[in-house]
C-alpha cells in the first residue's frame, strides 16, 4: 500500500464550524481531484488534536500506485480556489457533490505525536537540533 500524500487545510482562527469546513473542504477538494484526473482514490480528512491546539489535514492516495508530484499541487489549487467558498456555498457544492456520487469521508480525529528528538528543549540545552545533549542519557 502506497503512503500518498499529506496536506494542510488553514483555517481562519474562531470559525463557527471548523469541523464540518474542513470536512466539507477536504472531501470536495479530492473529489474533485479524482473527476479531473479521471482516477479513483480514498482519501481521510484529520483533525490533528496537539496540545491545546488542533489543526487539519488531507491524506490522499490511490489505491494501486504511487501519486506524481502533480496530485500535490493540484490538490493544494483546488483547496485554494473552494478557500474563497462561504459555509452556505459549501453546504450547496457538497450536496451537489453528493448527487454526483460523493460518498462524504467523516472527519477523523487524532492525537499528533510529539516528536521529543525534535524539540527545541534540547537546542535550549546546548545541544544540536535534532538530538539529545551529551550525558543526558543515564
């Protein structure tokens, strides 16, 4: 199984209904994907829980082979172009999206692993980015 490709959707901070946005962003924007490239694919949209914060996401592949470079960036332009949609016009371009055989993906919730390695604790200590300083392993 291929791993696919991640991207970010950015909401404004404060939205009324983030969850459904970014849902309905998410599916229409693979969708879409998928009637232009004339491919079937799966997709997940994420809502990303870190620590006091979340964020979302879009995880798409195809289901037989490895994506181009392409699908990345053309996935990123079609978020770009529905970014501009009001809630009520993503309601109308979901349902229609529906009646022309979307079956809506449910947001899924998950919890961001923090990377420890990474942190910049450790830079803070004196230590390169990336690990730990010396002797702080007993």
């Amino acid at each position: 199984m291929h791993r696919g490709i991640e991207v970010g959707i950015y909401l404004r901070p404060g939205l009324a209904d983030d969850n459904f946005i970014a849902q309905s962003l998410g599916n229409l924007a693979a969708f879409r994907l998928a009637a232009q490239r004339h491919e079937h694919l799966t997709w997940q949209v994420l809502r990303v829980q870190g620590s006091g914060s979340h964020h979302f996401r879009i995880v798409l592949r195809h289901p037989d082979r490895v994506l181009d470079l392409g699908f990345k960036s053309d996935l990123e332009r079609i978020l770009e172009e529905l970014s501009h949609e009001s809630v009520e016009d993503l309601h109308r371009r979901l349902d229609e999206a529906v009646r022309d055989g979307l079956r809506i993906v449910p947001l899924r919730h998950v919890q961001e692993e923090v990377d420890f390695w990474q942190d910049d604790f450790w830079t803070a200590l004196g230590g390169p980015p990336g690990i730990a300083p010396p002797g702080s392993f007993p």
